[in-house]
C-alpha cells in the first residue's frame, strides 16, 4: 500500500511539473496555456507540444518546441535539485 502511495505521489509531481514547464514555455513562445494544458490533460505531452508548436509564429516544428520544453523541464529539475 506505501509503494503504491508513494508511485501515486511522483507521477503527481511529474504531471505538476510538465503543466509548469509547459505555461512557462506557452508564455515565452506568447500564446495562452490553457489549450496546451487541456491537451496534456486529455492526450499526453505530445498533443500540448503540438499545440504550441502549431500556434506559434511561423509554425516551428514540433521537435523545435519539444526541444525548448526538454531544456526547459531539465533547468527545472535542476533548480529544484539546488534547493534540497
């Protein structure tokens, strides 16, 4: 039961930490983070990514913009390992 929690709790943080990273991305790229975030709550990472990528100026590729969330995500996680 304690290992089942404690899954329970990281999958949480990490779905936490996807939807900040993905506002923060949202907001640099200039579009609302509402739609992307309703995507990452329905469909996974992958559609949020695809909707930002389709939004943005010029439309950039989705890897373009899974590689800002990437480095984004990894700049969070590291920040946080600072604080500890």
């Amino acid at each position: 039961m304690g290992f089942e929690m404690r899954d329970s709790f990281v999958r949480r943080e990490e779905c936490k930490e996807m939807a900040r990273v993905l506002k923060a991305l949202a907001a640099e790229l200039g579009q609302d983070s509402n739609v992307a975030l309703g995507e990452l709550a329905h469909h996974g990472l992958g559609a949020a990514l695809g909707v930002l990528a389709g939004q943005a100026e010029g439309s950039p590729e989705v890897s373009d913009v899974e590689a800002d969330y990437l480095q984004r995500r990894a700049q969070s996680r590291l920040a946080a390992s600072r604080l500890q």
